[in-house]
C-alpha cells in the first residue's frame, strides 16, 4: 500500500495523500465541508492495464493522471489546464481516453470548456468539442473538424475502434430541446457519422444492439413520453408504448440483450420502480421484476461487460449506495472486498467486468466521505489509491441513521437523521430540518453528506424529511405531493419535527428550518404554515413567488414543463391562482414572525435573483428581521468554495443566535 501511494504522491505532486493523524480539537474548520474533494472520479481501463484519476495540480486546477498497473508505474499527467478543470475522464480503449473541461465560475465564456481525447502516454491530444457557436479557422471557410457546441459525449463503445457516441441538441425557438441527434466520433481523426437518419422527432434516449446500431428509443413530445422499435437497423420504427411522464405506468428502457428482450425500469402493477424485462415483439411487460427493493425505487445503474455487453448486475440505493450481482464470480469479489471494508457501501467498477484483473472500488459510509480503491483478481489483493476528502477524520463526523415515520394522514414518510459527533442514546438537543430541493427528486441516502455533516458538527440534530412528492420511495409518496406546494408538503416537514421531538431527539422549542431552491421556499413557507414550529428560518436560492415561475422570461425552466408538468405537480397558474398566491411567501411575508437568512446568487438562470429581491422589499416593509445576502458569480449553487464557507459561517452564526439557550 505505502508503494502505491508513493507512487502517486511523486507523480502527482502529492493531490493524492493519506489523511494522517485526528482532527485538532474544537470544531472542524468550514473548509473541510465546502473543498473541492481531492479525487472525484477514478476509471479503470476496460481490460485493466491502467487506472486514470482526476487530481488537483500545483496551479489549482485538476487535471488527468494516469497509473500503469501490471506492474505498478509511477503516474503521469497527460491533460491539463492552466485555466480550467478536467471534470470527469473515460477510458475509449485501453490506449485512448476522452475527457471534459470546464472554466470555473457560473458562465463560461466562449471557447471556455470542450472534450478533449488523449493517449495514455499524453500522445495525440485532440479537441473534439468546443464551447464556441462556430469552430471556422479564422480568415477561411473552411471548417475545422471541431465540433461546435451544442455536441455533447454521450458514450464510449469499447468494440476495438477508437470512437464514442456523441449526440447534438436542436433546440427550438424558445430554447427548449427538440431532440437529440445520435452520432459516431473518431476521437483520432475527427470523423463524424451519423445515426440520426430517419429516427422520430422528439428524441431524447436509445438503445444499440450488438453491433452498436440503434435499436430502441424514446421521444418526448407536448407531455408525452413514446418508446419506438425497429426490428433490424434500416427498418421502420414502430410506437410500442407511450405514456404521460407523470402517470405510475411509465417506463425507462435501460439495456437491449441479444435475443431482443428489453431490460427496462418501470413500477409494473406495484408502487416502487423495479428491473422488468419487456417484450418489443408482443409489447407486453413481464408481470414479475427480474429484481425490485420493498420500499424503494431501484435506481437503475446496470452493470454490463463492456466488451460483451452481458449484464452482470446492477447499482442501486436503498437506505444507502448497494450492488447486486446476477453473476456469482461478481459476488465473490463483492464478498471479499465487504469483508475488507466492513460497515461501508462498497462498489465495484470495471470496463470488461468478466475477464479484467484490477477493478477499481469506490468506499465509503455515512462518516466516510469516500475511498478509492484498487482490487486485484489474480491475487486478491486490495490497494489504497486515495481518498476523496483525506482531511475529513471519520471520528469527527457524526453517525447518520434511517427512519420510516407516519405523517399525520398517515401517509409513510422516508427520513435520516444526523446526529453530532458523540452524541449517545436519545437527549434532547437543538435541532434544524434540512429541506431537500427538486422537490421531485430524491433528497439523500444515509451516505456522508457535507451540509448534513456540517450543521452535526456544530452541535445540531439535523432532520432531513423526504416529504410526499419527494421521488425514490414509490409511487404512492410521489403523486401525495402533487399541488400540495405550502400544504400537505408543509405538514410533512413538521410531522418530521414532532416525531423526533417524541422519540426525545431534539428540543422542539428550539428548532430552525434550512434549505435551498425548493428546500428554500419550505423554509420560508414553513414559517407560514407552522408558525410556532420555527426559530428561524434560512433559504438559499429559495422559490418565494410560485407566479413568477410561470411568468419570468430569463429562467431556464424549459417552456414544456411550464405547459405540461408544472400545472399538474404544482398547480393552474390561470384556474389555480388564488390557490398558488396563498402559498407564496412573498404573498405572505407580512406573517413571518422569526428572523430570517436570505441568500442567493446573482446568476441563478433556475430561480432567477428576482425571487429574493421581490421578497426582501416585502419582508423589510412588513417589518421582518431579515439578513439578505448576494453573491454576484453564483448561480443555482456555488462555483466558488470561499463563497461556499461564507455563506455556512453565515448559517453558523445566523442559528446559533436563534438557537442558543436563553432565547
């Protein structure tokens, strides 16, 4: 082990370490819950003669590295910027990698990020796509074979060839995508091919065959999700389903076999999603899962040989990050590496999974913020590479538990709980509630969580409810939260407040509500609907005029989900409007009655500044004591870790002075 982070250490000027001794005493510094990790992403080659890392530079700036393994090498950068980050890398072949580039900050300015391919050894750099509108040579007509932007990596293929798949976005008048166009890219010569000819409008998702044609896909168009099949590359497309994205019924095609059987995510006849295999000849779905987790939506990370293309397994959270594995030599190595790593999520990752020798194995828990590993099959041996966060000490993080509570209808409702670093059995202690965004996306697993991490540390029981509408728990707690914004929604987050005050958890008199985006507006909202509930009340990003997400122009909400999605999951902005303006809190900041934390970026295109602006006036007239912050480079989130660190010194002493005893 010492060997091979010797190796890394000389190679790449020390971004990789291990973490070396207990944290200092007092509370843990903000950085270390706001830093970027050290390593974010790590690929194994598909036959497993290399391993590539994304790692920070001496400039500040990560960039590519790559480690011979058989036998172990001494790493080697082979891409890097002196303006920009790599952000994530992948293996074309064993010789062969593609990557993507990014400037730093919210807008990226012309020609300021691409996708690049490269050799292994460094040789044989190549741009493939560039962030400029047009990508002629300047003085001649002649265009480059730079493709311009508006192309994106889709893919890598791994059938002896050098090229990946890339699609091109055609957007309408309005900006809102039209479909996409799928293509093949040489990423030695710059050639292009494509396979958009006579695919329908609206496309958005496909599957290939065995010899990487396009077999199946799926459009969207006016609210409608349709699934098309062809029968052999050149026939016709034939509809074989279609359906509402917001109906139970729906399904997602994720992986097309050889005798044409379709592996698909659907709910079937049940209320969680699960794995079912579909029939494109008889359109018929199978009645029973090939696999599906009682409780939980199966998230729908397939393992497949990416030579042979068999499917091995599959990814998936429940509670927490898991694998399960169709191919028994596959569970074995999970077994083993289990029994090394106990008490974490361990997960395995290889090109050609079946016969490669060296997987790379991505460890972590809820106090663990993440490890990379190396296993080797041939001698069962297993290889620190590195860890993402080697500042943070697992000893000062706090455990996080998962809960099933009964709202007050109820209703079952998901909820973790984040308790402070030595906090034992059950004591009464101060408390925020974490509201997640989205609000239709899942909010977390029992997986380390920065945010969560951080309010633990200064010695917060930290709440964070998956109220109805949340997704990833079923059917049945996703469509309970539909129109229910400021409502039953609202009720959730503080049945979650009552239930841990009964269990003995926290102190119900003294307890604040945090959140971002969605979690913003329920933090706002939550002052409203439950007033008494709340010390105080902090929102980053934070919806605070449900009109104005139906009538502001700048957003980048897309004008398909104003007209489709939006008056289903929230509400009619015509027939429904008193209803959305008596659960807007811009409506009804008069009756705020606790301090307030307002912050957001300058740049938000998804919640445009407009919301926190609108409500700081009403607030400050309505006599609220509200502190309003901006910060002008971010957007929908932060860019810029400083920035990140103020805002939760902000957040720190914004609740300790609700929070503190006595007040």
């Amino acid at each position: 082990m010492k060997k091979w982070v010797d190796h890394l250490r000389a190679g790449l000027a020390a971004s990789v370490f291990l973490w070396a001794g207990a944290a200092a005493s007092g509370p843990v510094p903000v950085e270390h819950f706001t830093k970027w990790p050290d390593i974010d992403d790590v690929s194994v080659s598909p036959s497993g003669k290399r391993v590539a890392l994304t790692v920070w530079g001496p400039d500040g700036f990560k960039r590519v590295g790559v480690v011979d393994l058989d036998p172990i090498g001494k790493a080697r950068i082979v891409a890097s910027f002196g303006d920009a980050d790599v952000t994530e890398v992948h293996w074309v072949s064993d010789d062969r990698l593609v990557y993507e580039a990014f400037q730093r900050g919210h807008d990226i300015n012309e020609g300021g990020a691409g996708t690049f391919a490269v050799n292994h050894d460094g040789t044989e750099p190549r741009q493939l796509i560039a962030w400029r509108h047009a990508t002629t040579d300047v003085g001649t007509r002649i265009a480059n074979r730079v493709l311009p932007y508006g192309w994106f990596l889709d893919s890598t293929i791994d059938d002896g060839s050098n090229e990946v798949f890339v699609y091109r976005e055609v957007k309408d008048s309005l900006g809102d995508a039209l479909q996409f166009q799928l293509a093949r890219l040489n990423t030695s010569t710059g050639a292009l091919r494509s396979l958009a000819h006579g695919m329908p409008a609206g496309t958005r998702a496909w599957l290939v065959d065995a010899k990487n044609e396009p077999r199946m896909l799926t459009t969207y168009r006016e609210g409608l999700s349709r699934v098309h099949w062809r029968k052999a590359p050149g026939a016709p497309w034939e509809e074989v389903a279609s359906f509402s994205l917001t109906t139970g019924n729906s399904f997602s095609p994720l992986h097309l076999g050889e005798d044409g059987t379709v592996l698909v995510w659907t709910r079937g006849n049940g209320d969680t999603g699960g794995l079912y295999r579909f029939d494109p000849e008889t359109r018929r779905l199978h009645a029973e899962p090939v696999i599906s987790v009682a409780g939980f939506d199966l998230s729908s990370g397939l393992v497949a040989d990416s030579q042979s293309d068999r499917v091995l397994g599959i990814h998936f959270t429940a509670d927490r990050p898991m694998s399960y594995w169709f191919s028994p030599d596959m569970q074995r190595i999970q077994q083993a590496v289990d029994a090394a790593l106990p008490g974490r999520s361990n997960r395995l990752h290889c090109g050609r999974c079946e016969t490669t020798r060296f997987f790379v194995i991505q460890s972590g828990s809820d106090r663990q913020p993440g490890e990379y590993y190396l296993f080797d099959r041939t001698k069962s041996t297993l290889q620190l590479i590195g860890a993402a966060r080697p500042w943070i000490d697992e000893a000062s993080q706090g455990r996080r538990t998962f809960h099933r509570i009964a709202a007050r209808d109820g209703l079952s409702m998901p909820l973790y709980v984040t308790h402070p670093p030595g906090a034992s059995g059950k004591s009464p202690l101060p408390a925020v509630v974490l509201v997640h965004g989205g609000p239709w996306v899942r909010g977390s697993d029992i997986g380390w969580n920065a945010e969560a991490q951080f309010l633990a540390s200064r010695g917060y029981r930290v709440l964070e409810p998956e109220f109805r509408g949340s997704q990833g728990y079923g059917y049945a707690l996703f469509r309970a939260g539909w129109k229910e914004w400021g409502r039953a929604m609202q009720d959730d987050v503080a049945d979650a407040v009552q239930w841990a005050a009964k269990e003995g958890w926290i102190d119900p008199s003294r307890v604040c509500i945090v959140g971002g985006s969605y979690g913003g507006y329920a933090a706002l909202m939550g002052t409203v609907a439950h007033p008494g509930t709340y010390r105080c009340a902090a929102a980053f990003a934070a919806v605070t005029d449900i009109e104005l997400m139906y009538t502001i122009t700048w957003s980048d909400s897309s004008e398909a989900s104003r007209l489709y999605s939006m008056p289903v999951l929230i509400g009619d902005p015509q027939k429904e409007a008193q209803r959305l303006a008596a659960v807007s809190p811009l409506q009804r900041a008069g009756e705020i009655k606790v301090p307030v934390l307002l912050v957001h970026g300058g740049r938000d295109q998804r919640v445009p500044i407009d919301h926190a602006r609108r409500f700081a006036a009403a607030a400050k007239r309505a006599g609220v004591a509200i502190e309003q912050v901006e910060y002008d480079g971010e957007g929908h989130g932060f860019n810029d870790p400083a920035n990140h660190a103020d805002y939760y010194r902000r957040l720190e002493r914004f609740l300790d002075k609700a929070l503190k005893p006595g007040q």
